[in-house]
C-alpha cells in the first residue's frame, strides 16, 4: 500500500493521469483498515488443518515427543494464530506462541515439561518472528540473518533453535522441528473458497471504484453479519495511507494471559472466513493451474 | 511383514492356534511382493502436488533462486520419485535425485549452476537416504544421526547441508532448503480416493482370508488393466516371507542416465493411484477425523 502511495504521488508529480487503487492480499493477514485481506483465510485453514494432521501423527506413538512448528509471520501472529482453531478442535498445538508477546525461553522449557509430562506429547506453534523482552529475535539466538530486497531480516530455523533447546534440556526427549516454509503460503490444493471468492471480488471492486474516478484508495474487506448471523463481507475503498507502513497486529485480548495460547474469541474471526471444501479442477489426479500469458503490444 | 512372520512362530511355538495375515502400509512403498502399498498413493499425490506449487510460488519473482526439497525415503526413492507427475506436467522440480543412484556432490552443485544459468530458478528434490558412491549417507556429511526403535538411522537435515553447500559455492544466491518432514505422510485433506479405498480393501481381504482358514499371508495388491485400459486393483494373499526383510527399490530403467531425473515410464505407474478429489466431511472448514475408541473387555 506505501507502494502504491508512492506511485500515485510520482504520477501526480509527473503531469501523468493515473488512478492507483491498492487491492490488499498477503497471508500475513497484517494490513490495517481492513477486516483481513486476501489470502489470509487459505493459509490460515492449511496451518489449523496441519495441525490437526500433525496431532493424529503424534497420537499413534507410544513415546511421547515435542514437536516445535514455525509459521509465517514477521511483526503479527495471525497465522500462528490460525493453530488455535485446531486446538480448540481438540487436535491442536498445546503451546502457542506470537510475537504479539515477549518470549522467555526459560519459562518456555519449564512449559513444554509441564506439558509432556501431563500429555505424554507436547505440540508447539511459533511465530518466527517470537521475540524476548529486549526484543531480540529468538532466531537470532544462534543463527545469524540475511536481509530480503526490502530490508527485512530473512527468518527461519528458529523450530531448529527451539527444538535443539527441549533436546539439551532435557536429554533423551524425542524432538522434532518443522518449519511450514513456503507450503503453507501457496498450498492451492486446499485453498478457502470463500477467500479465493473475496480475493476476485476484491479486485473487481477495485477496478470498478477506478473507472468511477476514484484513487489513492485500498479496497477493504468490512466483515458484515446477516440477520441470521452468518458472515457476509463487503468491499470498500478506504484511503490508502490508512494501510501504508502501519501493520495490525492480532488483538492482545484474544491472547491468554501466560503468552501461550489463544482464547475463544479469535474462533469467531477466524471460522467463517476457512469455508468448506474448494472443488478442484484436476489434471492427472493433480490441480490445474491457471495461467495469464504476457502478449506483447504490436 | 517380519514382525508378522515372528508372531506367527511363536503362536505355532507356543501352541496358541492364530492366524495371522499381514496388510501392507506405508508411505515407502518398499514392500516386495505388492504393486505398492497403501498410504503411498496419497502421500505420493501430496509431494507431486506440493512440488507444482513450490513451482508456482518460485516462478513470480524476478530474482531466481534454487529450492532443495527434502522427501522421506531411507532406502527407495519411490515418494521422491513422485515429483516426477509435477516435472511431466511442466511446474516440477528440475532435478530429481534417488538412494537408487549414488549421489555426487561436485556433479551435483555443478548441475545445479547449469540449470539456473539456464532457466533463472533450480528446483531440486532429494531423497533423504541420498549417498554417496562409498555409501556415506549425504545426509551425514556434517550432522550427527540419532537412532530409532528399529536401528535404523533418524535422518534429517539433508535439504539444509545442500543448500548450505550451493550458497558456499555459489555466494548470494538465494537458496532455501524445505523439509517436507511430517506433512508428507499426515496430509489427510488431500488423500488419494483410490488409496483410501484399496486400503479398505486391503483389511477386508485380510478378515475375510483368515475366516476362510489362511495364516501367514501377506495380502498384495495385483495392478490389472481393464479392457478400456483402466487401472484395476486386485486383493491376493501372497507368502509372507516374500515380503519380510527385503527393500523393494525403484526400477534402474525408469531413472535416466544422468540419475538426477525420471523418465515416462514412472507416469504409467503413479498417474492410475492418485484419483480425483477426495470429498471431505468438514467441520469448521477442517476435515473431521474419525476416532475408534478402546472398549475395555469386561
């Protein structure tokens, strides 16, 4: 969204006729004036359906384990936050953890025992951008960190990290790290239909609000509830500097107040936006992809 | 099939009249005396899938980068053969690399440098029982390897040692190991229908096999072609003893010469067992999972 503000101010400077409207969508579910934005809600049902999986995985085994699972997110725990709805199933992580609060490593380990030795497993669900009270980035513990086009810091190994932690505490402890990686941003296969449905309307309404004349506007999704309580969104253009260079991040009441885990009230957020099941087109048992072929102007 | 072999000596040992009848799983594949075994299918459909989308995902930036990919497989390259159905279909991994070939580290960090001055990206997929010509696991190039129940060696970590190796050789390339870990073998939301129903199969031919009087059985499934030329399962006991200890590999002749990618003839095989979309009972928009409960004789 700074982006296209930064555009249309150039265009402007420019002499250069041109309306700039800004259609959100990152899994990182971050941007403000916005309920949530496109691709959030596909990338959120892969990580609490994961976690699901990753639980019945763990439940067969006799020995107990720890498994430590990164997910997406640099500033924002939204799609950490997505685990909760496994958990609330009853197959979830039992430690959650987002950037939205200081991570104490010491009171993690005492957490995770605590945990196994009530559960006989410990399932763990970190944001990679957890951080302690000095705000250092527990991935940099060890690990040191490169820099993205951008200037972010390019995060990851912090599952190994952790993991490698619960093992020299407590030697003999099975323990695995698994890190979503770029899975869980473009697993298509499992996509919400009811996000892949907002994310075109999303664009539409955008290229609409352009012809009318408007610009220097974010389309933003306003959650709306019908007069039988199910979810109905609509899509409005906002000022685009609402969303520039600000990141929204998941509410600290919806947290609970150890730092580890997420109460109910993120449920309400999060389910009407997973929908049911996307019919897939397949090729060979495989899903088909679309794709827009560049034609050159003559 | 071993422990069902030894089960069933000591039965007759001790005197205790059981029957005793093998039903094959495992998303190895590497089972003797079956066409292939029942999980294989879905996981294979999910590693083909996962790779198209990795592909997807790779081919929206300008700046190239290479992606090694880990799959599971100590000793047969079946599941990281399955990348192959996305590298038929045009959005797969460019290399392709089995335990079934020795594995060179200098041919291939050479390869790779090939590939991307060629194409911009290198997607790589490797099993993780990858070695070299002496038998050295890949794998154990630099970290240390734990043990499980049976022996055999925890495996882990190879995706990282490579790219680690391809970002020393070739400085400021983008390089990102994924580890498919877990998520390859719990990825129940994208289960093959045809798995789903042959491992069905496979149980009920078991039941009925040892009510009609067999012990010591193996229940097989026999690929048949029907008269239009569709895959058609059949359900055979087969000799325990021909399954039990004994690694079945990927054929030579389906790997091409380089060994660093498959030939067609692997198409045939895989494409039949991967089906359409499996229809999911839902709930929240995360599959529901069925719970048989332990009932205390009394």
């Amino acid at each position: 969204m700074d982006t296209c503000a930064k555009i249309s101010d150039y265009m402007r400077e420019s002499g250069y006729e041109c309306r700039v409207m800004g259609v959100p969508k990152t899994i990182d579910n971050d941007v403000m004036g916005t309920d949530h934005t496109p691709g959030y809600a596909s990338a959120a049902k892969y990580v609490a359906t994961s976690r699901m999986e990753l639980f019945e995985d763990a439940s067969v085994y006799d020995t107990g384990s720890v498994c430590v699972v990164e997910v997406m997110g640099r500033h924002a725990g939204w799609l950490t936050m997505a685990a909760h709805a496994a958990t609330a199933s009853g197959k979830g992580p039992d430690l959650i953890y987002l950037p939205e609060r200081d991570f104490d490593v010491e009171v993690f380990l005492k957490k995770v025992k605590e945990v196994f030795d009530t559960r006989g497993n410990c399932l763990v669900a970190v944001s990679e951008g957890i951080h302690d009270k000095d705000g250092k980035l527990i991935a940099e513990y060890s690990a040191s960190a490169a820099s993205d086009a951008f200037g972010h810091k390019q995060l990851g190994g912090l599952a190994a990290i952790l993991a490698q932690m619960v093992k020299d505490r407590y030697p003999g402890t099975k323990v695995r790290p698994i890190e979503l990686s770029l899975l869980q941003r473009c697993a298509a296969h499992f996509a919400s239909p009811v996000d892949c449905e907002e994310a075109f309307l999303a664009g539409k309404t955008a290229v609409e609000k352009a012809i009318e004349g408007e610009s220097d506007k974010m389309i933003a999704i306003i959650r709306d509830t019908d007069e039988n309580g199910n979810y109905s969104p609509r899509f409005e253009p906002v000022d685009l500097w609402v969303a520039a260079n600000t990141e929204k991040p998941v509410p600290q009441e919806w947290i609970n107040e150890e730092g580890n885990g997420l109460n109910d009230k993120c449920l309400n957020y999060l389910l009407p936006l997973f929908g049911g099941q996307k019919q897939l087109v397949l090729e060979n048992g495989m899903p088909r992809f679309a794709k827009l072929k560049k034609i050159k102007a003559e």
